[in-house]
C-alpha cells in the first residue's frame, strides 16, 4: 500500500485548497459557525464516522473506528489528534490571493493550517480503517486564543468520545517565524507556560490636579505597583525556574487636570512550575495590598486562571521523536532546549492523559529569524507544511499498535 507520507503529498493541493479556503473566512472565540460548516461539508463523503457537535461551542468530535485487532491483544487503544480553528482580531497585511475576507479578523496564528491538517489525517487514516489497530477521536476545536475552548471540551467529554477514555493525545502548532521551515521541534516534560491574568483596580479619592493634597490619587500607586512587581520577579524566584509578569494595558483618568478616583491595569502571569505559579500569585497579590494600604487606598484584585503548563510526558515525547525521524529522515525533529513561555489550552488534554505536543516550523522567509511572528498581521505560513503536518498526525496514529 502507499505509505501515507506519499499519499499525503498526492492530496496537497486539496489540503492546501482547504486551508485557503478557511484562511478566507477567520472566526473569533467559541462559536465558528462557518468553520464548522467546512469541516462538516469536508468529511460529509467520508463513511463509517461518528460525528457530534458541541452544545456550548462550535466544536466537531470525530471519531474513526479501526478495523483490526491489536495485535498486543486486548482492545484497541485511542488515540486523540487536536486541531484548533479560531483566528485572531488582526487586520491582515500579508496580500495574499487567499486573505481573510473579514474585517479586523485573520489566522494569524496558523489555526487554519491546523485544521487543514487534521482533516487530512483524517482523510489519510480513513484509507487506511481496514489496517488501522486503533480508535482515533479528532478532536476540531474552537476558542483556543484565550477562550479556553479545550477546557469546555473535555468537560463535554472529548477524551471520552470513542466510548471510553482515550489513551494518548497528540496535537502540533505551526510557527511563521523563528523555527527552521519543516522541522518539528519539541521537548520532554514542560514544553509551554501556564497563564494567569490579573486585573487590579486601584481605588483612591479623585479631585483637581491643582490640588493633589486633597486627593487620594490613585495613578501613581498603580504605577508603584506596576514597577515593584518587576523586583518581585527578579528577586524572589529561582532564575532557573522562570516567572514572567507583564502589565499590557493600564487606563486611568480622562483629563490633565482630572485625578481620578481609580486606576487599573491588567496583568499576564507566564510560569513553568505550579509551586511557583501560587507563589507568584501569592506575592503579587501581598505586595499589591500592602502598597494600597501604605497610601491610604484599597486595591480589588480579580484573577483569572487560564491555562496551566504544557507537559509532553516523557515517553510519549519519544514516540513522536521517533515516529516523525522515521517518516521524514534524520534532521526533520529537533529537540528544544529550553520551554517557551507562550501557553497552550491543549495543556488541559495533557493534564488528563499522557502525550505530547509539537512544533513546527512553516516560514515563508529564507530566515525565520527576520520573519514576522505570529499573530503579526504580516504572518505568513507556508503551504508546503500542510500535507506535512497532516502526515505526521496520521503516522503518530497509526503507528500507535505494533503490525505496522
């Protein structure tokens, strides 16, 4: 039979048409009605699926029975594959034939890359269903740019689609910049950042700028806060063990002349490990009530857990190492050094069930290095990755049970 690398590349340009296709019509958060009506008219000629839709999002859960026997004995394994299918409010700059026809709206970040490529291993492994010794639960998800649209499916039982709990869960990112075009990167253990949001609201006594002695200014406590967190982050975590902490929007007054009687600003929180995860929370907290005090103000602090580590479990971590050399030849899989700081709701699949996550290189540019990044208006992903991708999620499938 044509190994699903070379059947991959014989359907490129269906693959890569999808993706055009859903470049064209980005969608924001949850719910992604015309996305999912191209997933569904994709897959509509593809027999012997079980098909079922989200009630509180506008996810697709597939599942692709097998139809032989593990030959270790036993039942067949599942095996869950994850594509996201969300864009960003990004106006796009790339002048690309296939730009986003929306408003404000672009796959910035590659998710129709994603989506594309999981259809395809779908495609690929439906094939193969008569050689295939495991389940395979596709996992079409909406709302990864902060909606958190995996932790809503797996409440909603995704993990269990197949009719009982999936064993392995594998999921890939596309990258416009920085990694090498075509090169899978990942690494065991903690691959990505958990993320916490703060958001501070300072609480004075406004009045005129003129006479500041009869106020309570909220402005320069917030700013106090804004720059002692910053010592906090040098000075009280191991540098070995990551924190980052980042206010990217602080609003307070409407006029030169007005003090206002609050001010706010908003946090993002990046660790790698939960010990320092509640440590940072703890302290920033401590420290930003005890400036308020010190000034004769109060401080409301509302936080907003996200989404915790990504861990690749180690094993798991290797198969996909492996799996992908075989397929794709020796410096196609390079191992990364060191995490990276960005985070990732497939972590809340990862924290239920063993495996791993993986990047890949897809830049347009001679050197990634000079390339612009995702969610860059400018961010461009090349075509080439599509198959690509679509193989190696396929081959991590099938290659789950022995008798390959």
């Amino acid at each position: 039979m044509q190994s699903i690398h070379d059947h991959a590349q014989e359907i490129r340009d269906e693959l890569i048409g999808f993706r055009h296709e859903l470049h064209r019509i980005p969608e924001i958060g949850l719910q992604l009605p015309r996305t999912q009506a191209l997933v569904l008219a994709k897959i509509s000629d593809l027999d012997g699926l079980e098909v079922s839709l989200g009630e509180r999002q506008s996810s697709v859960t597939v599942v692709l029975r097998g139809g032989k026997d593990n030959p270790d004995g036993g039942g067949r394994q599942v095996v869950l594959l994850r594509g996201d299918m969300d864009a960003l409010p990004v106006t796009e700059e790339t002048g690309l034939e296939f730009s986003s026809t929306i408003p404000g709206v672009m796959h910035a970040c590659g998710h129709d890359v994603h989506t594309a490529a999981l259809y395809g291993a779908l495609r690929l492994l439906h094939g193969r269903r008569d050689q295939l010794a495991v389940d395979v639960v596709f996992m079409f998800q909406p709302g990864e740019e902060a909606y958190d649209g995996a932790r809503f499916m797996v409440a909603d039982g995704v993990l269990d689609a197949a009719g009982r709990r999936a064993d392995v869960a594998f999921g890939l990112h596309v990258f416009s910049a920085e990694y090498d075009n075509g090169v899978f990167y990942s690494r065991p253990g903690p691959l990505l950042a958990s993320c916490d949001e703060l958001f501070v609201t300072v609480r004075g006594e406004g009045g005129h700028g003129s006479t500041p002695h009869l106020t309570r200014d909220p402005v320069p406590v917030a700013c106090e806060m804004v720059l002692a967190m910053q010592t906090v982050v040098t000075r009280h975590f191991n540098v070995f063990d990551p924190v980052v902490a980042t206010v990217g929007k602080l609003v307070a007054g409407t006029a030169g002349n007005i003090i206002p009687d609050d001010a706010t600003f908003d946090v993002t929180l990046r660790t790698f490990s939960p010990d320092h995860k509640e440590r940072l929370l703890a302290e920033l907290q401590r420290l930003f009530h005890g400036l308020a005090q010190g000034h004769g103000m109060t401080v409301d602090i509302t936080v907003a857990p996200d989404y915790p580590v990504t861990v690749n479990d180690a094993s798991e971590y290797a198969y996909a190492r492996d799996v992908i050399t075989d397929v794709f030849g020796a410096g196609s899989f390079r191992e990364m050094e060191f995490p990276v700081p960005g985070s990732e709701d497939f972590s809340h699949v990862l924290r239920e069930v063993p495996g791993a996550f993986i990047m890949l290189g897809a830049s347009t540019a001679a050197d990634p290095g000079s390339a612009a990044s995702n969610h860059s208006p400018r961010a461009a992903f090349d075509d080439a990755v599509v198959p690509r991708a679509a193989a190696a999620l396929a081959e991590l499938a099938f290659r789950r049970a022995t008798g390959r």
